[in-house]
C-alpha cells in the first residue's frame, strides 16, 4: 500500500497564503508520486487538526509557514501524536525562528553574522540604536515579514502601533552591502548557490512571491572560494541547530570593500518555500532533482522528535 501523507497547509501566520501555495504544490507532486494524499488547512482550532489526523497518517508533510507552523509548536504536537513529520524537529525549528538565539549559536561555530541589538519598538521609533544604514526585523517572522531598512536621514515610522503588528522587541542589525545569496541543504548536501538580484535591491517579501520581481541566477557567479564557503557555512547552520531534511540559508556577500570579499550569515529557514517560484526546488532542478524526487526524498525521510 501507497504512505498516506497529510499535508498541512495554510496556517494562522502571516504568510498563510504562501502556505496554500506551498501545500497545494507538493500535494500535487506526491499525488503525481502515488502517495495517498490528503491536505489539512489548519487554523486555530488545535483540536480539529488533531482531529483531522485521526486515523494517524503514515508522514506529515508540514507545508507550514511561520508562527506555530515553524517555530516548534506543530512540531510538538506532532511528537506527541507520534507521527513522523518533514523538515527540523521541535528544538531547531524554534532556535531558528528566534533570530537572535540562532545568531549567537552560528557565531559559536565560526560562522560570520552581522552585528545587532535589540532594541524595543518605542526606542527605535525615538531615533537611530545604531549608526544607518540598518535593518530592523522582527524577532520570530519569516520570509522577510515586517523587515525594513532604514537610510541616512530615514525615519522609522511605519514601526508606528498601526503598521507593527509583531512583538514590542525588535531585532536592529547592521545594513550588509552587497549581493544577496541563498544556499539550500538536503539532508547532508548543500546543493548550491543562487544569487537574487531584485528591482529594487531589497529582496523583501513582495519580492519572494511577485513574479517578474526578482532574478534567480543559478548557479551564482562568484568566485570559486566564495561559492565553497557559502555552501560550507549553510551546512555548518543546518548542523549547529540541529536541522533535518531540507533546509534554506540566506546570506549577504559583500564585494563592495575587498576582493574576494566578505560573506555574512544572515538566518536559516527551515521550512522554505515550495511554491512555483521557491529556491529549494530551484536548486534542486539544478542538480537534477525535479519536484516530484525532492518532495518524496522529505516524505521518507521524515521522523519524530529532534
């Protein structure tokens, strides 16, 4: 008999829509795979997803995005079901999602970040923590939710009460000049690197999920040590929280001062996008995986616990 996998999709955070995308897409392809598939749009009723996954399926697929989808709470109760589930268990998925506590792990390991502070939402409005240009992000979001870039001579107002909708604590980090780079891991593999290059320079959440916004360049054009040191610092991140199955590492390389010159770790996903225009499947593709391999490879790969 075929694994009958859930796949659970939508979510209550902020980046729902991407979820449905993301869900509905690897449903297709494990579908395409003849896995008995059925999809779960989970909101905040906690028992009707429990419920929903009564009888337990063989796998979770967690197509989840963001808060309670990502950060270790599905997670949880998924161990508790005792049902194997894709992507990092309970404990990486929260360090991961909690940036600064990341941060401070990947420097441990030798890996460069950019320095920050944080900073409450009421000082940040006040005037400048740090000399601009910087970036403000919330502290648990993902896909660039929430993060601006503050200039010389910029204000911080759209932090005001009516546009800031996160935690009253806020994460302020130093503005990396540069490229933007991606490198997505597999298990034990890091499968390559991708440069963005956007319309604007500032690969935000418009940018992520609006067609024509952003260019994918695969592989990046950088020099050889570089590529070789970004795919060994996406491992090294993946290891250090102690992820599994696919993982996603964005970084900044900043050639703007020096030859070669610099790479900057700025945060790993642990739930990255499935949707038409992801990286994960787009790397992938590059290596000679397509779709349908990459989603099945997660389904049997799946576990329970950390």
């Amino acid at each position: 008999m075929s694994k009958r996998v859930a796949v659970l999709l939508g979510g209550i955070s902020s980046e729902r829509e991407v979820s449905l995308v993301s869900g509905n897409a690897v449903a297709d392809a494990l579908n395409s795979k003849g896995y008995d598939v059925v999809k779960i749009d989970v909101g905040n009723d906690l028992s009707a997803t429990i419920d929903a996954l009564t009888p337990a399926p063989d796998v979770v697929f967690n197509a989840l995005h963001g808060r309670y989808g990502e950060d270790g709470c599905i997670q949880g109760t998924l161990d508790l079901l005792n049902i194997p589930y894709t992507h990092s268990g309970v404990l990486a998925s929260a360090m991961a999602m909690d940036k600064p506590m990341a941060k401070r792990l990947f420097e441990q390991a030798g890996i460069p970040c950019a320095k920050h502070v944080i900073a409450s939402r009421e000082a940040v409005l006040a005037g400048d923590v740090m000399d601009p240009p910087y970036v403000v992000k919330p502290l648990n979001e993902g896909s660039s939710v929430g993060v601006q870039i503050v200039s010389n001579g910029e204000s911080n107002r759209e932090m005001s009460e009516a546009e800031w909708s996160f935690d009253d604590k806020v994460m302020v980090e130093k503005y990396i000049p540069g490229r933007e780079i991606t490198v997505a891991v597999m298990g034990d593999r890091a499968l390559g690197v991708t440069e963005l290059r956007t319309d604007d320079g500032f690969y935000d959440y418009d940018a992520k999920y609006t067609e024509g916004r952003t260019t994918h360049i695969v592989p990046a054009p950088l020099p050889p040590s570089i590529s070789d040191t970004a795919m060994a610092h996406a491992l090294l991140a993946h290891k250090t929280l102690g992820c599994r199955g696919v993982t996603r590492a964005d970084l900044r390389y900043d050639d703007t001062q020096s030859d070669p010159g610099n790479l900057i770790m700025l945060e790993i996903n642990t739930q990255p996008g499935m949707t038409p225009l992801s990286l994960v499947p787009e790397q992938a593709a590059h290596v000679g995986i397509e779709f349908g391999d990459l989603v099945s490879w997660m389904v049997e790969d799946a576990a329970c616990g950390n």
